[in-house]
C-alpha cells in the first residue's frame, strides 16, 4: 500500500495513539465588548486573557497583533490526517479563518464585534504531519462600519514555501449590551 506522507507512518496496524491538550475557560462576550479588539488581542499575546480553545485542539496559536494585521503559527502533525494521509484542509481553512477574522478585530473599537460571513480558501501545496511549523499572517484590506474585508497566506515558518492563501468578508455589529 502506497501512503501519501513524506515520510513512512511507523506503528502496527490497531496501535492507537493519544493527544492531550489544556485550555482556560474562554472570556465573556461582556468583557470581550469593553476593550477594543487590538488591546483584547495584546492582551492574550501577554497572557493576561487565555488563547481561544480551539486553538489548542488544533495546534495553532497567536504570536503577533497590529493594527491591520494578525498572525497566527501552527504545528502540523498526525492528528490533522484526512483518510489520504495528508493535513485536513479544515486545519488550513481554520487557521487562515483566525488570522483573517483577528486581523479585522484589531481594526474593531470597544463595544464592536464581528463575524465571517464570507471564507474563501486556496490551498496550494499538502501538509504532511511533518510538514514544518506553519505562520499564517492575515491583513486587512478594508475595514467599515457594517462590513470588513482581509486577506491571508500560510507559510513553512522555515522555508516561507506557500501552502495556501485565503480571503475573507465579514460582518462588523454592535456586541450585547455596548451602546
């Protein structure tokens, strides 16, 4: 049997493997709505709110938040295989989804939230479960009172090879309970 992996999947057939990972209960949307979206971002970055959960299930983090831009890293690795033996595009979509949808939340003032409404995804080359660590950095291309409009690429953290690009549109409203 032919895998597709770059290199030989080691284990006997039945052998089961295990991840564990830890998060911290995520924040309220009412704390979230009183800080604008640059200084929540700043604000994980320094340890001060908890990394959202999912990123932990997946393996990917924040590292980097400016205005306009956000940028996320991620390690690729076995439990992220499709039945073909490559990295799920769900991984790629959903790390490009966070630097997107953070890259607009930097632009966000306090009391503002948003939402995708609108995810296009290109992914140009397989990831592997030893594919290199991944950095997807998002940028915003327009940002308005009801909509916003960014673009992202994830890269080897290493080799800066391309692995899939991506755009987004979302939907930018007041959140509960701000004026």
């Amino acid at each position: 049997m032919t895998r597709l992996t770059s290199r030989p999947v080691t284990g006997e057939p039945g052998e089961t493997r295990s991840r564990t990972h830890t998060w911290e209960p995520p924040r309220s949307l009412a704390d979230a709505g009183s800080r604008p979206g640059l200084e929540q971002l700043r604000l994980i970055l320094d340890g001060e709110i908890p990394q959202p959960p999912f990123g932990s299930t997946l393996g990917f983090r924040l590292v980097e938040a400016t205005e306009g831009s956000a940028v996320f890293e991620g390690e690729p690795g076995e439990h992220l295989l499709n039945p073909m033996g490559a990295g799920h595009g769900g991984f790629l979509a959903t790390l490009l989804d966070s630097a997107l949808g953070s890259a607009v939340m930097t632009t966000l003032p306090a009391g503002r939230g948003y939402t995708t409404i609108q995810l296009g995804v290109n992914l140009v080359r397989p990831v592997y479960a030893d594919t290199q660590p991944l950095r997807c950095e998002g940028t915003v291309i327009h940002s308005g009172r009801t909509t916003a409009t960014a673009e992202a690429r994830v890269r080897g953290a290493k080799d800066g090879k391309l692995y899939a690009h991506g755009t987004t549109t979302c939907a930018v409203f007041a959140l509960p309970g701000s004026a």
